[in-house]
C-alpha cells in the first residue's frame, strides 16, 4: 500500500476504530466543546487543526474523527464531510485532498 493510498484509507475510515488511550464518548465530546463552539459548527474542523497542530501524526484524520464521533451520536457518521456540496465540489475537494497528500 503506499502512502497515499494509506491516507486516502484513513480519510475514508467513520470515527475512531478505537479511541485513544484514555479517552470515552465523554472525553471526545469535551475535547470537541474546549476547540470553541459546537463541532458541527462552520469552521470547527479548522479550529481543531490549529489546536492539535504538531501534537498528533495525522491531526486532519484526529479532527475528522472526532467530528464523525460527534455528528454521529451512538453510531459515528461522516455525513458531514459532503454536506452542503454539489458532486462537482465534493470531487474537487477529493482532488485537492489527494494534492495535498501527494506533497507529503
């Protein structure tokens, strides 16, 4: 697998598979609140790229995931990652995505 099909597969990944050491549901949602506002709110996923920035390996894959964990309730769900866009958007979002991670 190289690197960019490892990444795409965590981009596409729903939650957390298993959340960090020493954290819950609970620990999640307080994380989500301390990055300032509602994390299905506009902005929040930047917000929490910029607080974790250097603190985790894959912070976009970090914030994704807490982000699924929050929208989803019991259940996590990414439906919020295609939210709002047309398919034109979404695929040029995808493409951007893929620039981004070719660089690395």
């Amino acid at each position: 697998m190289t690197i960019l099909e490892s990444y795409l597969k965590q981009l596409q990944e729903v939650g957390f598979a298993k959340f960090p050491k020493g954290w819950t549901k609970d620990s999640i949602q307080k994380f989500a609140k301390s990055i300032g506002g509602d994390a299905k709110s506009k902005g929040w996923f930047d917000k929490c790229l910029k607080k974790i920035k250097g603190k985790f390996d894959n912070p976009e894959a970090f914030c994704a995931s807490v982000k699924d964990e929050i929208h989803g309730g019991d259940k996590a769900s990414a439906f919020w990652r295609g939210k709002g866009k047309t398919k034109k958007q979404a695929q040029q979002s995808i493409s951007s995505m893929r620039a981004k991670l070719k660089k690395k």
